[in-house]
C-alpha cells in the first residue's frame, strides 16, 4: 500500500501526466525528433533517493517536514511541467538557493533574514522566492517573498496544499486554452516558442494536424 503522504504526489503525476497527453497546442515548424523530446519531458518524474535527501537534512541542519520529504522522494528530480518556468532546487542546491533568497532580502531593505531552519526551494524569474521552514512533523506553510516587498507571506497553509494549488490552476489553464482553440509550439535550436492565434481570426490549431519539418 502507498503511503498516503507519497500517494498524494504519485496522484500529482498521474494528473500532470493525463494533461500532457491531451495537449492544447500543436507543433508547428517542428522537427519530429524535438516534438518527441517535448512529449517525453512533460511526461517524465524522477525522485530523489532516500540518502541524499537524509544527507541534505544533515548538511542543513533541519528536518523535512513529512510531506516536503514525500515529494522529493517523488518528484524531486524531474516534475514534469510543474513549477514550469521556475527554478526549482535539488537537495544539493538548497544552500545556494537560500543564499541567492538572502541576496534579494537585502535588495528588497528586509530588515531580517530568513529563519535559521528556511529551505528555499523554488525561486521564480528573479523576482520572487518560495521557502519551509523545516521543523519535522507532518507537513509546513509554504512562505514566498516578492521583489519590492518589505516582508515575506504564507502562500498555502502546507506543501500538499501549495502543489494542489498549482495543478489546480495549471488544470484550468489546460481547460481554458481547449476552449479557446489552442496554440502553436515552435522548437527551433532548443528554444521553444508559443503562438496564440487572436480568436477573431477564426484559427483554432486544435483543429489541425501538427506541422512537422521532417
């Protein structure tokens, strides 16, 4: 039997899975073989190993929380497309990434650093940082900072709740590009570009077969 704090996130990659198989958008000026690497990332998790979570804590000095530790052991190497567009540490970047949150404390004039046991595990386009406190226990409010801000706010009342929260908004997204028709993806040189056509046009690229180079 799965335990239940494992469960939830083997259930976050069954729901990222089913949405990367119903995609809302089609290639366009694409090669076959990037089409197929898109498809296959969107699709791939990968967890870390016990030990170097159990290494991570005791460089640290802290205790994971439960459920921060069960998504590691899941998703803590590849996520799929969750926390896309966000720079997401491993165990052996936490330090570094703790580092960097402290250097935007400062260009923000926070008059205090972060708490002595705060794991920074995710930090957004260089403007905004999300961070535990890991204390043990079951699970821990989710924390985020926002360039400018002379403070940090909770963002979700624990980590289970901070990754439902994502899925659930990148389900509506999901729901709501079907609706309109879809996009075109474009992977040229390793760099993936999107088009969304203006809905007046009357081009829905749902509609259409993907547009391969080969």
């Amino acid at each position: 039997m799965i335990p239940d704090t494992t469960k939830i996130f083997v259930d976050a990659c069954h729901r990222l899975a089913a949405m990367a198989d119903d995609p809302p958008y089609r290639f366009a000026h694409t090669s076959r073989r990037d089409a197929e690497v898109h498809r296959r990332l969107k699709k791939t998790f990968a967890g870390c190993p016990a030990a170097e979570v159990a290494a991570a804590e005791r460089d640290l000095g802290v205790s994971f929380p439960a459920m921060f530790r069960a998504y590691l052991a899941v998703l803590g190497v590849a996520r799929g497309d969750l926390f896309s567009g966000s720079d997401v540490a491993g165990p052996s970047q936490f330090s570094g990434f703790k580092t960097e949150a402290d250097d935007m404390l400062r260009a923000s004039d926070v008059d205090r650093g972060l708490p002595d046991r705060a794991v920074v595990f995710l930090i957004h386009q260089g403007y905004s940082f999300d961070f535990i406190v890991a204390d043990g226990g079951f699970d821990s409010p989710v924390f985020r900072h926002v360039e400018g801000e002379r403070d940090w706010k909770q963002c979700a009342e624990g980590f289970a709740a901070y990754v439902e929260a994502e899925i659930g908004l990148a389900e509506d997204v999901h729901r709501t590009f079907h609706a309109q028709g879809g996009y075109y993806i474009t992977i040229s040189g390793g760099r993936v570009s999107k088009t969304y056509p203006a809905m007046a046009a009357g081009d829905r690229p749902l509609d259409h077969p993907d547009s391969f180079t080969d």
